[in-house]
C-alpha cells in the first residue's frame, strides 16, 4: 500500500492545516477542554477519510490480449447496449463501473494498445449514477485500439463529489493493460464501450478490482496457422 502522488499535497496541507487549528484551540481555549478533545478526534477522522481516499495498493495485475480488465475498484452499475455519439456513432455495450468515496480512485488501462483518440470535455457535475452524467458531467474520453484488434473506448466522468479528474495519456501513447491512465479525486465512474459481439463476464452489483477482475473478452480472429 502507498500513497497516490496525486493525494501527497492534500494530505500534507490538510494535516498542517489540522495541527494549526488544534494547537490554537489548546492554547486560546483551554477552559473547554471537553470541546477540543472532540475537535481533535474529529480532525484524527477527517484526515484519516481523506488519507483512504488516496490509498494506492499493490496489484498483481491480469495481462492478456484479448480481457479487458475493470479500470477502476467498485460496482458494477451499467450493463446495457447503446448509441454511443461521440467517437464510434453506433451501437455498442456499455459496462459501467461506480466509484464510492471509499474505493480506491486510480483508474487503470482495461486494455494493452495504442491511444488513437483522447478529449477532456469540461461539463457538469450531476451524481455519477444520473443518466445524464455520462454525456454531460466533466469527463474525459479515451479509445485504445487494442493488440487484440478491437478498438475500446472508456470514460472517467466526475460526479457530485469528484471535481477533479487527472489523466497521463495522449493520442499516440502506447499502453499497457493494468497500468494507471489517470485518477479521479473522491470518486465517481468509469464507463467502457465495446462492440456488441464483446463477451461481457460481469453482472450488474458485482464488485470489481482495477486491474484484476475481469469485465469482458472481445470477439477476435481465430488464430492462423503461424499464430
């Protein structure tokens, strides 16, 4: 377990913030001392929240071809076909994947290959289970055209309490399945679109593991004789 580079400044200043307050209260406020006691126990729980928030746990991470992985720790809330507007203009199955504020919030590759297109789209902040969030809360989009054929978009998406996603690709950056594409600070969703003869592993309430589980396996050729 570490902690993720994107939560060191928080916690660093929130923890000096804390002490300040806590010092000012046992100096300047002495005669209550019943009232600082909860002061501090409530500070010990603030930063602790906030220090879970940004947990980044070692992952012995699934690699293959053809699996895609789940992006992010959570639930599965969204297993459905749709029109999907902004990159592919049809048909595709969507695999939704929530994020509490108790998850770990890195979000990770589902899939090796090559990032073919990328937009960060600023936008509102509904609560990440609202039908509109997906086209209308801030997010950012990614499609990897995958070693394995298939091209795969997914979509981090803010929600009421995430207002700040941050990202580490570009078009043009080869990836690898696993490995963290970017963070969403307190939570939200992560959206995956794949095309329709995708086999998908996951049901809906199933809880996933970023890098581990295993949400779906794309159709691909059947091998050649040489491979």
């Amino acid at each position: 377990m570490k902690i993720h580079k994107e939560g060191r400044k928080i916690l660093f200043f929130t923890l000096l913030i804390l002490i300040v307050l806590n010092l000012l209260l046992y100096n300047f406020n002495a005669v209550n001392n019943t009232f600082n006691k909860i002061f501090s126990a409530v500070s010990a729980i603030l930063f602790l929240l906030i220090l879970q928030f940004f947990r980044s746990p070692y992952r012995n991470l699934l690699l293959h071809e053809d699996l895609l992985v789940a992006p992010a720790d959570g639930k599965v809330v969204v297993i459905e076909e749709v029109e999907e507007t902004e990159y592919f203009k049809d048909k595709r199955k969507q695999i939704s994947i929530f994020m509490s504020p108790i998850n770990v919030h890195v979000t990770r590759n589902p899939i090796s290959g090559i990032v073919t297109y990328f937009k960060y789209h600023p936008g509102n902040y509904f609560v990440a289970w609202h039908p509109k969030s997906s086209t209308q809360n801030e997010r950012t989009s990614v499609v990897v055209e995958s070693t394995a054929g298939p091209e795969v978009l997914f979509r981090q998406i803010a929600g009421a309490m995430a207002r700040r996603i941050v990202w580490y690709v570009s078009e043009g950056d080869e990836v690898s399945q696993g490995e963290e594409f970017g963070f969403i600070k307190f939570g939200s969703r992560v959206d995956v679109f794949v095309p329709l003869d995708t086999d998908i592993k996951v049901q809906l309430g199933q809880k996933t593991k970023g890098g581990q589980t295993v949400i779906a396996q794309l159709k691909t050729a059947p091998p050649t004789l040489f491979g």
